[in-house]
C-alpha cells in the first residue's frame, strides 16, 4: 500500500529552537514585562503566558523571579560586553563611536524589551539598577572613555565627554522605541544622526 499521500501533499519541518533561543526569548520577554509593569508586578506566570510557555516548564529554567530578574541583567549586561569587545581595536574617535552607536540600534531593533528593561531600570531606581552599574561602566568603555578613580573629581573634559556619550545613548534608546512600529531603515539614519551629533560629529562615514 502507498503511504506517501497524494502529490500535492506537502510537509513541512519547522526547525525547533535550541535551548539558547528558547533562554533569549524568554529574556526578551520577561525584560519588556518588568519594563511595562515594574518587577513587583510581573509574575512568572505572566511571563509564561507571554512566552507561550507552562510556568512548570519556566520554572525548570529560572526557578524564581529573583532568578529570571539576574539572568535578565546579565544577559544585558553581556550583550553590551559583546560591543565593547567588538569597538576594542579601533582607537578612541568618530569611527569608534560610529561603531558603538550602530551596534546599540542593533540591539535596540531586534531587541526592544532589553532597551526598554535597561532604561526603566537605570532611571527609576529599581532593584536592577543597583546591579547595572557594571553596564554603565561597560558602556563607557566601549566609547573609550577612561575610568577615575573613585573619590576624585572628574576633569571637565570628562564631563564634557560623559554628558555626550549619556545624551547620545538615551537618545538612541527613547527614540528607537518611539518609532518602534516604523520600518528601521526610514529612522536608522536620523537616529544615527542625531546620536553622532550628540557627540560632536558630523553624519558621515569616517
């Protein structure tokens, strides 16, 4: 007897994520729900129903929030080490900061729950954002600005410097979401753009 239905039949394998994926996509999501509710208010179970997941299966990879929570800022956290490692070779400069500043609207398009999470974090004083200090250092040195030694006053030049790179990346960040729902190549330029100026420089390859 023939099996192998009629010829029009078709079937087609979906690739079943791995284990990473799985873990990133449910980073991404649980990032964007403490961004919109606040961590106190999101439950695993929300992040389960978000995710499309059983919380049982969820609690076999995160067993607490507290745990989902430090995996979510870690995961921040080694993502924007992957930039910084990425700029090292180039010297302190317009390329360089090119560089940084395509590499965070990277992060910022295919990764918008994780910006948004960072942001809300850092600016309203949450749990999390005791913990990301480390990503402002991160960030700061992916731009190639220097640390100060703790206790001792910045130079201005450091100011200067730290109020740029600061206006660039929020800027960046804000405006990536709010034009969130529009085709990233129609904002990618002016986005770039407006951070570069941020920083002093012109809107043009170096």
């Amino acid at each position: 007897m023939d099996h192998s239905g009629p010829p029009w039949s078709t079937v087609v394998h979906v690739p079943r994520m791995t284990k990473e994926q799985i873990d990133e996509e449910i980073l991404e999501t649980a990032a964007a729900l403490f961004a919109r509710h606040g961590i106190g208010q999101t439950s695993l179970q929300r992040v389960a129903d978000a995710v499309g997941y059983s919380k049982t299966g969820l609690l076999h990879r995160f067993p607490t929030k507290e745990a989902l929570e430090e995996a979510t800022v870690a995961h921040a956290v080694e993502r924007v080490e992957r930039i910084a490692a990425r700029v090292s070779p180039l010297p302190p400069g317009p390329a360089r900061d090119r560089a940084v500043l395509e590499a965070l609207a990277d992060l910022a398009e295919h990764r918008p729950g994780l910006v948004s999470f960072l942001l809300t974090a850092l600016s309203q004083g949450s749990a999390a954002a005791g913990r990301l200090d480390v990503l402002g250092e991160v960030v700061f040195r992916s731009f190639g600005a220097g640390s100060v030694p703790a206790g001792e006053p910045l130079p201005p030049e450091a100011v200067a410097r730290g109020v740029r790179i600061t206006s660039a990346i929020g800027g960046l960040a804000v405006t990536s979401l709010a034009f969130c729902d529009l085709a990233p190549g129609a904002v990618r330029p002016h986005l770039l753009a407006a951070a570069l100026g941020a920083l002093g420089h012109p809107d043009q390859e170096d």
